[in-house]
C-alpha cells in the first residue's frame, strides 16, 4: 500500500511552503489549499489521510470546515493549527475529535512528528478495516467449504479445489497449492492447485526432509517471506522461473498433533509481498480446511488420504475440532478497530475471547527486558477470577515463548512441563488451558492465554486462530509504542534544549 498523503490547509503562503518543505523531507506528500471550501472538496479524494488545519481561514471558520471534513471522512485524522490566543477553538476541536493541535509559529520537529502520528494511526486503522473485509471473505469462504462438506455430494478433488481457490480469493494470490502428506512414502503431494498450468496429477511429490513446503510441515510452523532472494534464511534457493515473485506464505495443516499437510500461497496479486496479515488469514484457513478433512461429515471414501484422521477404538473419528474459528477472529478485529491507545486495544482484543469462549481469566504478556519476565499487558477477567501480574519463563508458557508453538490442553496437569505456578491464574485452580505465542517480524513477545470453561475450546485449531489475530493486534501496539517513544525522546532533547 501506497502512503496516504497529507492536505494541508492555510491561507498564509508562507505557512503552506513550510508545511510543505518540512513534510515533503519525510517523504510525504502534501497538497496545499487556501480556503475552507477547496479543503471540504479535496477531502474526497481517499489518498488524503491526514489534513494539517488553520482556524484562521478566509471564508469559513475551522471548525466549520472540521465538522464538515469529520462527517464526510471520519477515518481521516486532522492536526489544528492556532495562534496562542484561540484556545478556546482549539479545547472545542479536540472535544469534536480532532488528532492533535500544534501552535503558530510552528516547530519544525513538532509538525513533522504529529503528521506522522496523524499517518501512522490512519494507516493503522485502515489496515484493521482492510482485515476486517478480507475476515468476512474469509468467513464466507470457510462456511462454502462447511456448506460442500456437510452436503456430502462434494467429491474429494472437489473440496480440495474449493480450498485453494478461497485461498487464493482471500490472500488476492496468483498461485495456491494444498499438499497433503502420503505417510506410505513420506512425501509431499500436490492434492490441488490453483493458478497452475499442470495439473495436481502431472506434479511430483517429494519427501518431507525437502524444500520449503517440507521444513513447515516437519516443524509445525507457519511462514511468510516478502522477497526470497533478499531473506538470509535461503541463501542456496535460487529462482526457478516458476514464480513471478520470490514472496510466499505457507502454513501447515494439523489434525491434533499430528502434521497431514501445508496450505501455499505465492505470487501476490498487485505487486506487493504477502505480510504477516496475509499468514494470519492463511493459518486460520489452514486451522479450519484440516478441521473439515477430519470431520466424519466428509464421505468416507474421502477421508483416504487425510493421514492423522485415524478411527478411535469404537471406529468412528474424533470428535471434530472447535468451528468458531473465523467467527472469534473477525470479532476480535471488530473489536480493536476503534482503538488505537495500547492498553485499550489490547483489552479490546481480548473481549471477544473472553465473551465467545467463557473465558477467565484471558490475558495477554509481553517480556519485559528489564527482567526478562512476562508482565501482564491486558486482561478481561469475567468480574471474578485475574491472571498472574508476572510469569517467569517456565512451565507450558515458557514452552510457548521458547518455541514450542501454541498450546491447548483441557487438562494441563497431564503436561509433563506443567508448573502450577505458572500455568494456572492467580488463584491456583486448574481447569482446560490455551497459551499462544504473540509474533512479530519473526520473534516472540509474548504470549496470550485464556482459561476457558468448556474444555472443548482448548483446541490447537482454536489455538492457531488466536494466535494469529492477537499478534496482529500486538503488532499495532508495537508500532505505536515505538512512535510515540520517538515524539518523547525529540519532546525531551527540545526541553533540555530550551533549559540550556
């Protein structure tokens, strides 16, 4: 995605260069008008996310204009510019909504950091809205797939294809592939494909301890790369011709614990790479495509290839894995798409998994690099029941932040890494556990655990979901965080500044 650019609005040819000339040396665009009514016009225009705003203007008050710039693009975010005499204008803005003001004359540093806050949580709210459409495509998808599979009238060909074709529809991914594991041979292969010039049954299979697709698979673990040839970790992966790009996602499909095979995607549509949402849609797909090929709704001709899906001792299948998936992931990012203030975004996040899974506590932890500890960020604790304030690196949860990959039991005891005085809340009572690692740019920050009451929930699939739309949320909190630890550091070298 482009940068949103910037509409800066003063009448005053003097303040339009220099807003212009000190925000065109970040790199961002700007647009320069004089009046009112050509800044209610401009602000059609949806390349605009942040508008620089004088009071003071020719033909309309500010706070006319903002009221009319506020009602057509809500999403927009707006910094008042004022002199020290209009104060009481600038309390009325900033009750209306407005981003932050900035006083006449300006501050160069100032400007420059307010608009690009202003920016930053534009872009940040726009992505959420973004994953929240591409959630409901999502949601769409798995219940067609529901729909095919309960129907029964679905061939097996048939249902894997409809499974590379949401992917593809999803992630807006030229090229899609399912490869499930032959545990006969150990090898990987093509079951369906999408955007593919042969056909499933022309391509060949390989083994497990081979390329991309099999590391996900032997380690468990989803991956994305925006650019092969540019990522350390495939200094010997040259290109093939078989791919325009060198950016891929993939994602393996687990029934319990056990791996039957990977879901891939490649070749973005438009040019850019796939990035940590795109993953994240794809293992909560991947979570739900393996829940479906185990389920006994599936025809039991169709059920051959699903390696893992073995019959229980009565000799029928395991119960099926948690369906509420999608529907807990596109609430929880319903929930945070107004926040933007860490504490209530985390605690947003974590709404949905307390009210849809009966969960209490549900916290989320971030390490603390001082002590190296988990301290507890955020926590929706149902009224009655808290989670630890700190967390040492033991038990499950320190598995989970060493590595280990999420963890869902409904009876934790039976863990050999248990510690009771890690892995249960603060009141010490055991009862059904999940605990998820909270990913960013390829490192753990923490983790999320809830404690839900019906054990059905402490699922893996369920798991996966979780830990795929609480580390998007952490990854706003992370990115804002570190802006508003930059505006602090230039406030405090001004001050010194200013005291010298």
């Amino acid at each position: 995605m482009s940068r949103a650019r910037v509409l800066a609005v003063d009448d005053e040819r003097f303040f339009q260069e220099a807003i212009s000339d000190v925000l065109s040396e970040t790199d961002i665009e700007v647009i320069v008008v004089g009046t009112g009514a050509e800044a209610i016009e401009r602000s059609e225009d949806t390349t605009i996310g942040a508008v620089v705003l004088d009071l003071q203007l020719p033909d309309m008050h500010g706070l006319e204009v903002f009221r009319a710039l506020k009602e057509r693009r809500p999403d927009m975010r707006v910094v008042i510019l004022s002199a020290h005499t209009d104060q009481d204008n600038v309390l009325e803005a900033l009750r209306l909504g407005a981003f932050d003001y900035l006083a006449k004359p300006l501050h160069e540093e100032e400007l420059r950091l307010a608009v690009m806050r202003a920016l930053e949580t534009h872009e940040l709210h726009a992505g959420w809205g973004r994953l929240r459409e591409r959630l409901s495509r999502l949601d769409g998808s798995v219940d067609g797939l529901r729909e095919a599979a309960g129907a029964g009238q679905t061939s097996r060909e048939g249902l894997r294809q409809l499974a590379v074709d949401a992917a593809a529809e999803v992630l807006g991914a030229a090229k899609t592939s399912l490869l499930l594991l032959d545990e006969d041979t150990a090898e990987l292969r093509v079951a369906a494909a999408h955007g593919r010039k042969l056909s499933p049954a022309d391509m060949d299979g390989f083994p497990m301890s081979q390329g991309v697709a099999g590391q996900v698979a032997l380690a468990g673990e989803a991956l994305v790369v925006a650019d092969m040839a540019e990522d350390g970790r495939f200094p010997d992966r040259a290109p093939d011709g078989r791919y325009q790009s060198g950016s891929f996602a993939i994602t393996p499909l687990a029934v319990g614990a056990r791996t039957i095979g990977v879901l891939c995607a490649a070749d973005p549509v438009g040019g850019d790479a796939f990035g940590i949402d795109d993953l994240s849609l794809l293992r909560i797909l991947g979570a739900q495509l393996a829940q479906l090929l185990s389920e006994p709704s599936v025809p039991q001709t169709d059920l051959e290839f699903i390696a893992g899906a073995e019959a229980d001792e009565a000799g029928t299948l395991a119960d099926p894995a948690d369906s509420r998936g999608s529907e807990l992931a596109r609430a929880i990012c319903e929930a945070v798409t107004t926040e933007v203030e860490p504490a209530r975004l985390l605690a947003a996040a974590l709404r949905p998994v307390s009210d849809r899974l009966g969960a209490a506590p549900a916290s989320i932890y971030l390490v603390d690099h001082e002590t190296g500890d988990l301290k507890r960020e955020a926590e929706q604790d149902g009224g009655y029941r808290s989670d630890r304030e700190r967390l040492s690196s033991k038990g499950m949860t320190g598995a989970v932040m060493a590595g280990a990959g999420v963890i869902a039991s409904d009876d934790p005891s039976r863990d050999p890494r248990f510690d009771a005085n890690v892995d249960t809340p603060a009141d010490g009572q055991l009862g059904p556990f999940i605990c998820v690692p909270l990913r960013f740019r390829g490192s753990v920050l923490g983790v999320a655990r809830a404690f839900p009451e019906d054990a059905a929930a402490a699922s893996p699939e369920l798991a996966e979901v979780l830990a795929a739309a609480l580390s998007a949320a952490v990854r706003n909190v992370v990115l804002y965080r570190s802006l508003v630890e930059t505006i602090d550091e230039v406030a405090e070298v001004r001050r010194k500044q200013l005291n010298g």
